[in-house]
C-alpha cells in the first residue's frame, strides 16, 4: 500500500462522516450547468509525508505525473501567468482571451522585492537562503497578495510554502523540510496533484541547495468534497492499492532553472485507472 493512498483513504472517510454539509448554503463556486456546486468539508487537515521513505503517489488511480510537473514548472520556474506556456488545459476556465490568468500565481514568484542584500524575487530569495543562512526562520513564499486579487482569474488556494532545515545524526547533508499551505482544495481532483507537485519541487530545491529531501506537510484550511464527487470518491477509496512508485531525478541538475520536464520520472509506477469526465466547479 502506498502511504498515499492510506493518507488519502482516510482524509476522505473522515470528511463524508463528520464534515459540515453546505448544501442549501450561500457558496460561490458552480457547475457549468449554473448549479450551485456544494461540498462537504472538514477544518484543518494536516497530512506528513517523509519524503525520504517513499514518494507520494497515490495507487488508487494514476496521477498525471507529467502534469503535475509541468505546472509547477510554470509557476515556480517560469513564474507565468498564462496559458500559453502550459501543456494541459486545467488553467483553461479563469484564463482571459490572451491566455492571462492576471496577477496570480507565476506572476506573484516573479516579482522583485527589495531586501538589505539586493533585489530578488521570492523563488530566488528562496534559494539565496538556503545556500547563505539555512537555519534562518523566514524561508518562505507568499502569492496570496491582497493588494491584486482583484486582478486574479483565481485566488490561489495553494498560496505559501515555508522551509526549514534540520539534521539528522550520521547524515553529512542538511535536510530541507517544507510547509505547504492551502486555503481550500478540492480533494478529488487536486490533492494528490498537489502532494505530488510539491514533493517534486522539495527534491528539485533540496538537490539544488546540495541538502537531502525531509518531510512536506500539507496544511489545507478547507479540504472538501463536491456534491457530484461524493459516489467518485466512495468508489475510489474501495479499489486496490499497491506499492509507491519510484520517483527518479536527474542528478546532474544543479541549478534550479535548468530541469526540463524529461529529469522527472516515476518508474515501477502500477495504479488503477484514471477516473474519466469528473465535473469541475468554476
């Protein structure tokens, strides 16, 4: 059984049993019929993965592991804000007529901001911390800025990581630990996205910071499930889980924007099959 999978199984058995039903409620999102698009939903889940023991991918059905690369890629490397540059259609609904999602998410990374050592945006000063002061308290990002919202196609739901090192006795390497927090998230269609995602970019920062993977913690205020995912879910938690898969890296890489989508790959990778044509509320 993938850690995962066990993860996964029981955040969604604990939210169907003792979450806040907001049917009949006041609720912004909708399904593309114009219903409105409520949930069932739990405060607070807090899920570990050690991601030195094995990666974090679900079994019950295959994530899109390439995907998931590739947007982080967009965000984190690229720091873009359209479309354009995005190999899936998953932007595709909060994107203007130009591609644009507005000042969100790729766009908030890349910003420069003034500090006593210079001017650097949040992903470089991410990674001039972690070589310079690793023990400092303030390694993090933050994209979820007031101040432009309302130029947003979406607010971000995963908006802030947090980094922090430690030893381990009889390792010559430090450890990059990480906190990723999420505002709201639909749990059928991103949580393991996003696990996923963001297990990649610890590996991709900790190998560039010549430091050893630690754990991700995944801290989402509002994890729910949609109205219409309810049955998706129940079924998908029934079926038979496997070991985690293999996650390789090119070891070569050692500059944060030089890893191109083939450095990743999962091998040994057996999981059921994708769930097709799963509603999305917008």
């Amino acid at each position: 059984m993938s850690y995962a999978d066990k993860v996964f199984k029981e955040m969604c058995e604990d939210i169907l049993t003792n979450g806040t039903d907001t049917k009949g409620e006041k609720v912004r999102p909708h399904w593309e019929d114009g219903t409105a698009a409520y949930t069932i939903k739990k405060f607070g889940v807090v899920n570990r993965y050690d991601l030195s023991k094995e990666f974090p991918a679900m079994t019950f059905r295959k994530v899109g592991f390439k995907n998931c690369i590739d947007e982080i890629l967009w965000i984190w490397q690229k720091k873009s804000n359209n479309i354009k540059d995005l190999r899936s259609h998953i932007w595709d609904s909060w994107a203007d007529e130009n591609g644009s999602i507005g000042k969100a998410y790729g766009y908030q990374l890349g910003v420069k901001h003034k500090y006593k050592e210079g001017m650097f945006d949040q992903v470089d000063r991410v990674l001039y911390d972690l070589k310079n002061n690793p023990f400092s308290r303030r390694i993090m990002t933050n994209i979820y800025n007031h101040h432009d919202l309302s130029e947003m196609g979406l607010y971000p739901c995963a908006y802030s990581m947090t980094f922090n090192v430690t030893e381990k006795p009889g390792h010559d390497k430090l450890i990059l630990n990480a906190v990723l927090n999420q505002r709201s998230q639909d749990v059928l269609t991103a949580n393991n996205w996003n696990v996923v995602q963001y297990s990649v970019l610890l590996h991709m920062i900790a190998q560039v910071s010549d430091m050893e993977v630690g754990e991700l913690v995944h801290v989402i205020a509002d994890a729910h499930i949609y109205d219409r995912h309810v049955d998706i879910i129940k079924e998908l938690i029934t079926r038979e889980q496997h070991p985690a898969p293999k996650f390789h890296m090119n070891p070569d890489v050692k500059n944060f924007y030089d890893f191109k989508l083939e450095d990743f790959e999962l091998t040994d990778y057996e999981a059921g099959e994708q769930v097709k044509n799963i509603p999305v509320a917008i």
